[in-house]
C-alpha cells in the first residue's frame, strides 16, 4: 500500500504512530514548500521486510512469532535503527519508528539513514533460553538486509546489549567471521563503545542542559519527572540528579509510578527496581498512577516509554516549563497545538533522544576501524553534537518563529531531501 501525502485533516486522538509521523511529515513540508513528488517518496518506506519467527519453547511446543524489519529511508547512509521486542508492536508502528529514525540522523547530521525492527512477543513471559532462540531465528530471518554497510540494528524497548550480542553472533555464524559493525549497543567484550549504554539519557541531559541554558532555567534548583524507569528514564533521571544536582519527585513504569515532592534517590529507586521488578512500594514515596505522573507540576517532565502518552485528552494538564522527549512519539500533533498555547517548551524526541544512534555512530565506525575511544572520548563528543544540533534546531525556530520540533524537522527533510536531489532518482 503506497501512503498518499497527508491531507492535514485534523484526525482522532487515537491516531496511531504512523498518523503522527505523517502528519509531522506534512507541517515540515509546508513550511519547506517541499515538492510533493519528494514528499510522496518520504511518506512510504523504501523497503519492509515481514518474516514468521519459529521458536522450540521450553515445554516442547512450537510458536510462531511475527517480526517486521523495516528501511524507511537510505538516500544518506546505510539504514540504522532499533530492534522492538513488545506485544503491541505493529508493522505500522514499526514503519513510524523507522520513518522517525531517519529525520534523527539527519538531525545529528550523521550517515545513516532510518530502519527499525519489531517481535510482536512479551520478553517478559519468555525464559532466557527462548529469548535468545527468538532474537538468533529473526536475525536469521531478516540478516538478507543486515551489515555494516547495509543495516545495523540497536537496542530499543525490551531489547538489551545481551539481545545485540545474539544479533552479533547470529549474523557472525553466517558469515564465518566476527562482524562487529553490524549491530550497536553490543557489549565492550565484544567490540560495544563506552558509553553507549547511557548514551540516549546522557544525550537527553545534554539537550536539556543547552534548553535551560537558552530559557534561563537552573538545572541545580530544577524538579523533573520521568515516565518510563528502563534504559532512557533511569539513565536520564540518574544524570540529571548525580551530575546537574536536579530534584527527581516521580518516576514510574509499565506498572505505576512514584512521587515525592522533596525528591527521591534514583540510584535506590534503580535498586528498588532491580530487586522488586518494579518501581512502585518505594519507601517514603507515594503510589502515583502514569496519568496523574504526567499532570505534576515541575520544571522538566521526561517522556521515556512509549508512543502517544501526551495527547488532545491529556495535553492541558500538563503542568511542566520544559518537556524532553526522551521516548519516541510520545507527543501527538494536537497535543503540541496545546502545549504551544501554554508556553511548554518541547523539546523534540528525533533532537532530544538522539544521544543513543549518535553513539551508535561511533561504535560502528570504532568497528569498522578496530580502534578504540576512551569514555571521555565518547561523551565529550556527544556533549558538542547535541549542543551543535539543538543550536541550528533552536536558531531555525527562532528565525522561522516555530516550535522547535517543526524546526527539528525543516532540518531533517531538508536534509533528506538534499540528498535525494542530489543522487537522482532512479534510473
Ligand atoms: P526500556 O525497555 O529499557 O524501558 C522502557 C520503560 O518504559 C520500562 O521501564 C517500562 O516499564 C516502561 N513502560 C512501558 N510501558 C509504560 C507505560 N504505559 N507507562 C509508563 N512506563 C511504561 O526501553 P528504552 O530503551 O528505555 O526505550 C524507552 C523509549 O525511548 C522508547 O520510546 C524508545 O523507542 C526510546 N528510545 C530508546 C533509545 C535507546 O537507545 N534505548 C534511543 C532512542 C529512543
């Protein structure tokens, strides 16, 4: 099915990710006075790969799984995106993922272009053993499209540096020869980069760090709230509070979230979590639901789960200064029309999350080339590419008197779009 340009028609809240995408697609290509025939190619991805997934469970049965792998775009390097294992995901979910991909890249203004995979599988009710049958069969599956010059996967939701090792071998076997470069987020044993771990949340603070610079915010007397306690959240959470002496009052996850308003430890929070499986039951902390997390007042709320939590319903009891997208599409087209009209400063997620496939970057080209950073290394890097990338985002708002993500976007298909007439279309 070929996506037609959207028509900007207002639509429901219930939009799915791929709506959304779409329609960010279309506010930046007005405002660029894109061509449509460039538009229609960035509406549709280049390639999607939908593979059945056989796995031996523990008790001897057989299940099928469903598991899609998808190129959006390519007109800029090779594709470069995450791997999804979670019960929701849907090849149109998958398709905004990898479409999003793309503009970060072209954000961080680095040569990938955008991929992203997906399982539609609960990790959670998987043992060790079946997991890894599961990650080996669908790299298996989907390894036509895989390399380091072709597509090089990455953690996301519920996948892990263990998961990227399996990728790594998996597609080493096939080859006969270790290929590091095919998959980042790897461990260091095994060709990973320092840093690369934190490196979404790190990315995350650095963003928040250049925001507050420009809106006069001090982070040292600041209060935050993260939705989302997995890699992004806790690791954000942790550096705003360890590095920036910021006040954390809530976290949550898929099961609830925590408040106190004089702050909590998110080092014994991570603890908390690491024994109990949960955030919620922390000591000197109240039980919160995610929607009421999400109204608190504060100065940074943190998005970093999933798709769709900020939208039309919820938009206006959003009581924070600043948001930092650290998730992926939390924040829905009408929502921003809510968000700009109480003065809530967004930042975008394909500018605020782009930490991770910027140190994605170096890792692979640290295994391309088999020469190793220092961790300093690492993040000073990452410090002066997201003070470079939300400079030009905050200058293009400020010039075009737009919100920084449409900014984040004139950036990234003019970007995209430059590369496309430049290569031509062919034949
Ligand atoms: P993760 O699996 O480590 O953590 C996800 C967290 O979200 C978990 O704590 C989970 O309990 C929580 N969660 C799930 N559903 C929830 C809900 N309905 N309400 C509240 N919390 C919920 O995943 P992650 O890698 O931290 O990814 C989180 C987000 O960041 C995703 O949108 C992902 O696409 C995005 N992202 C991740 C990376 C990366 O490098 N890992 C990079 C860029 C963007």
């Amino acid at each position: 099915m070929i996506m037609e340009v959207s028509t900007g028609e207002p639509f429901e809240p219930s939009a799915s990710p791929l709506q959304v995408a779409l329609r960010q697609l279309n506010i930046a290509c007005e405002k660029l006075g894109l061509e449509p025939g460039l538009q229609r190619i960035f509406a549709n991805p280049k390639r999607i790969l939908t593979v059945s997934v056989p796995v031996n469970r523990d008790d001897g049965s057989i299940e099928v799984f469903q598991g899609y792998r998808v190129h959006h775009n390519v007109a800029r390097g090779p594709a470069k995106g995450g791997i999804r294992f979670h019960p929701q995901v849907t090849m149109e979910e998958v398709i905004a993922l990898a479409m999003w991909m793309t503009w970060k890249c072209a954000v961080a203004d680095i040569p990938f272009g955008g991929a992203k995979g997906g399982v539609v599988c609960d990790p959670k009710s998987l043992s060790q053993g079946e997991l890894e049958r599961l990650t080996r069969r669908f790299t298996s599956e989907i390894s036509i499209i895989l390399g380091p010059e072709k597509d090089i996967p990455a953690p996301d939701v519920y996948t892990n540096p263990q998961v990227m090792s399996w990728i790594m071998d998996t597609f080493s076997m096939h080859c006969g020869f270790s290929v590091p470069a095919v998959v980042t987020g790897k461990p260091l044993e095994i060709g990973g980069s320092q840093g690369r771990n934190e490196a979404t949340g790190r990315g995350c603070v650095y963003a928040i760090q250049e925001a507050a610079a420009a809106l006069g915010l001090k982070l040292n007397q600041a209060s935050v709230v993260v939705q989302g306690f997995g890699n992004v959240g806790s690791t954000t959470a942790l550096i705003l509070h360890e590095e920036c002496g910021a006040k954390v009052v809530a976290v949550s996850d898929s099961t609830g979230g925590i408040y106190n308003p004089g702050g909590l430890d998110p080092r014994k929070v991570l603890g908390h979590k690491k024994r109990t499986g949960t955030v919620t039951g922390f000591t000197d902390s109240e039980d919160i639901s995610n929607q009421e997390l999400l109204s608190l007042p504060c100065d940074v709320l943190i998005p970093a789960a999933l798709e769709g939590q900020i939208t039309r319903e919820n938009a206006h009891t959003v009581s924070a200064k600043m948001i930092a997208e650290g998730a992926n599409g939390p924040t829905t087209p009408e929502a921003d029309v809510v968000l700009r009209e109480k003065g809530v400063f967004v930042i975008p997620d394909i500018l605020a999350n782009i930490g991770g496939v910027v140190v994605s970057y170096f890792e692979w080209v640290q295994g391309l080339q088999h020469f190793f950073w220092s961790r300093e290394e690492v993040n000073e890097e990452l410090r002066k590419r997201m003070a470079r990338s939300f400079s030009e985002v905050y200058s293009v708002s400020q010039e075009h008197r737009v919100d920084m993500r449409t900014a984040a976007y004139m950036i990234a298909v003019r970007r995209v779009a430059e590369a496309t007439r430049i290569r031509g279309i062919y034949p």
